[in-house]
C-alpha cells in the first residue's frame, strides 16, 4: 500500500465521519437533552403521534394527559419533541367569506 492510497483511505474516513457520524450524534444529544428537560405542562407529541401535555414527570415515566381526564404512562424515551406555539400561529385557516382571488384577474 502506498502513501498516496493510505491518505485516501484516510479522507474517505474522514468524509464518512463528518457528513454521517457527527450529524446523529449531534441529533442524539438534543433528543436527550429534550427528554431529560420534560416538565409538567409541556405540550409534546409522541414517536406514535400523539399529542398531549405532559402532567407529570417520574424517572423513566412520563403520564401525558391527552383528553380532560385521560392520562398514558409512557417511557421518556417514547416523547419525540416538544410542540410550540409559533407553528400553530402560522398556519391560519383562510377567511371563507372573501372568494379566493383568481391570479389570472391581476
């Protein structure tokens, strides 16, 4: 094996490293940071879907009221992030009283 060959292998190491292994444990540093930071009346959405607001905070466990009076236990590890407000207020429904202007009309 030549140098030439062994500082390829090398940068191709190097590539692999930085655009595949960095990157997710980066993601998996935040996704810790998520679960460790839970606290009663964050409202989070499951890895499943669900939506809820977290009502209390035990070790592993987290029981996530869904519904007035519904509560799941869940793993800690089962809560995929926290939802916020600013999506919610950039998604407004469109005025159904004011016809939809025709961008042919100029």
């Amino acid at each position: 094996m030549d140098i030439g060959s062994f500082f390829f292998l090398i940068l191709v190491i190097g590539a692999f490293y930085y655009l595949l292994l960095r990157p997710q444990q980066k993601r998996e540093k935040a996704r810790r940071e998520l679960v460790r930071s839970l606290q009663v009346g964050d409202e989070v959405v499951t890895n499943s879907g669900i939506h809820g607001v977290v009502a209390e905070v035990e070790d592993a466990v987290v029981w996530l009221e869904v519904a007035p009076d519904v509560e799941l236990k869940l793993s800690r590890d089962a809560v995929a992030g926290k939802v916020t407000e600013s999506a919610d207020e950039d998604t407004e429904p469109a005025d159904e009283d004011e016809p939809a202007e025709d961008p042919a009309d100029g």
